[in-house]
C-alpha cells in the first residue's frame, strides 16, 4: 500500500462567519481535491473538519499518512497527546467535541503521522488548501455546520 500525503486547511470569513475547508491527498501518481463551505461556523472547526473530511476520503484502512496542516490547535492536540486526556474526561469543557470524536474514529483506523506547517508561507499545497477552503466559503452552496453552537 503506497503512503499517502495530505494538506488541510480550514478558514472562517469572520469567527464565527461563513467557513470553508480545502484538503489535497497525494498518493503516488493520484491526486484528489476536497472541499465545502459552511454558512456559520469557526476556523478551528474547519481546520479540524478538514482532517477529518480528508482522514474518511481514504479507501483503505491501515494506511499510513503524513498530515501537513497549519492548525497548530489540532497538530498539538494530537502530538502532544492532549486529545486523549480530553477523551478520557469526555471532552468536558473543551470546544468541538463531535469533531473531536470524529476525528477520533477515523484516526484509530490509520498510521497518521501530524506535521505542523507554517501557514500562508511557501508550502505549495497548503497554499492550495487555503485557496479551496476560502473559495468554499465564499460559494454560493453553504451547508449547516449542524455541529456548531454559535
């Protein structure tokens, strides 16, 4: 099975404000682009929908990921471990806690390995990622964020 590359971002016009999410996945010669806009939500659910959107896109479970975003609120949840004490309390007084647990899910059925970028600097395919996620935010075609409590 070929390792997979993946780039997130997530972007909120206003926070809260209309948001979009953009994920490019390469695997050798494959590329897929992904993205949709949200009439009212915030950038950390976007970046952390964005993960989550791209972590279900794989076809095979077990594969292993390298996940480039410039979330440092979702890269440091996981590398430094701090989602699974979240976990264990429940998510109690932490924001987002249904894509937390979705994420979660999708995770455990991976090898993903986080690697933080700096955002808006000369990393091509997040620069993509953020054109498609500001792009999906300003569409015509918002869905709810029905997992968002404004």
């Amino acid at each position: 099975m070929a390792d997979i590359t993946i780039y997130t971002d997530g972007s909120a016009l206003g926070n809260p404000g209309p948001g979009g999410y953009g994920v490019v996945l390469l695997s050798g010669p494959h590329r897929k682009e992904l993205s949709q806009g949200f009439r009212l939500t915030t950038n950390n659910r976007m970046e952390l929908m964005a993960v989550c959107v791209a972590l279900e896109a794989l076809r095979f479970r077990g594969s292993n990921v390298t996940l480039y975003s410039d979330s440092k609120y979702v890269v440091e949840a996981v590398n430094q471990r701090w989602i699974f004490g979240w976990e264990r309390t429940g998510f109690k007084g932490k924001k987002n806690p249904d894509l937390w647990m979705r994420f979660l899910n999708i995770y455990r059925q991976h090898n993903v390995k986080f690697v933080w970028v700096k955002g808006h600097a000369s990393t091509v395919e997040n620069n993509r990622c953020d054109e498609l996620a500001v792009a999906a935010a300003n569409s015509a075609n918002l869905l709810e964020d029905t997992g968002y409590e404004g």
